[in-house]
C-alpha cells in the first residue's frame, strides 16, 4: 500500500491534526480571523464614543497627516495606536463605497481596519462579517417551553403554546390591563 493510500485510512479529530504540526489543505490564514474581528469590535466602541468630534476633521482631511492629527485631537481608547493606522483609515475614507449615515460609517470603518493593515480593508470587512455571521448561527434558541398551570387541572409544559390536555391557549395579557393590586 502506497504511503499516501496509508494516510487516508488513519482517522484523526481536527484538533490532533491543529497539534500534530501537520496543516491542513488550502493556503494557511496570514491572521487569526477572531483577532480581526476582536480588533474590528474594539475599534466599533472605541469610534463610536468620539465620532461626533471626529468625524468633522476626519471626514474633511485630504492627507493621511491631516487624519493623523484629527486622531490625536480626539481621545479615543487607542490614543498611539490608530494615528500609526492613518494611511489605512485614510484609504478606507476616500473608499467608493464609504457610507454616508453616521453608524454605517462607523461599522465601516472598524471592520475596515481590524485587520491592522495585514490584510486589505475589503479582506477585513469580509472576515468580520463572516465571523458575526458564524457567531449568530451558533447561538440561537432551538426550543422553548412554558410550564403552565391550566384551568382544565392540566399542569405541566405546554404544546406549541397551549394546553396538552385541553387546547386552551396561552393568553398574554396586555401591561395595561394587569391590575397591580392583585400581585400585592
């Protein structure tokens, strides 16, 4: 049996081949896409508290200096960090597709850069969005149940939000009409 025919039939877990030192197929990522979009995440926060003093200079700069100055003129979280991003935001700036609403340019923006300049801009915002999207496809309610108490004697959990036993079903009364008095 060739050697390659040998490998094929030895099963190995993902993580046994992550340790063994041997790669997988594909060229290998230049960056960790969770640090992209950890950087991209922190830049969001960071933007959004001073981006309405910063997005006047910002967006009216014509060098990479005059954005370098308007980084340092505004207290951000990253006050040495970002300045040395300056050709980057620059160039993501003066981008085509650059938005015109305030929270659009933000997110714009951070995702942008979360690749610290590694990466192209366009690169960066796929691997963020990629990431948010494998992130929300993880975590989401498969089922949910109510315990009910029902006026037929049925307790226990409910079916597709009614009465196993008689069909009633689950009434969610409206805040207005709760009477405080009857809670006390």
């Amino acid at each position: 049996m060739r050697k390659r025919e040998m490998d094929g039939n030895i099963a190995k877990l993902p993580f046994e081949n992550f340790f063994s030192g041997r790669r997988g197929r594909g060229r290998p990522p230049f960056l960790p896409a969770a640090s992209v979009r950890s950087c991209a995440d922190n830049y969001r926060t960071s933007l959004k508290r001073g981006w309405n003093e910063l997005s006047g200079p910002l967006l009216s700069a014509e060098t990479e200096q005059e954005v370098a100055n308007a980084l340092r003129s505004v207290p951000l979280g990253y006050p040495h960090e970002l300045p040395l991003l300056a050709p980057l935001i620059f160039k993501v700036i003066k981008d085509a597709k650059f938005p015109k609403r305030k929270t659009a340019q933000i997110k714009f923006l951070a995702d942008s850069i979360g690749g610290g300049g590694t990466v192209t801009p366009r690169r960066s915002r796929d691997i963020c969005a990629k990431e948010r999207a494998a992130d929300a496809q993880r975590h989401h309610i498969v089922r949910f149940e109510y315990w009910i108490e029902c006026s037929c004697g049925y307790r226990g959990r409910s079916e597709y939000h009614s009465c196993r036993k008689c069909g009633a079903i689950l009434y969610l009364p409206n805040v207005a009409e709760l009477d405080s008095s009857q809670y006390e």
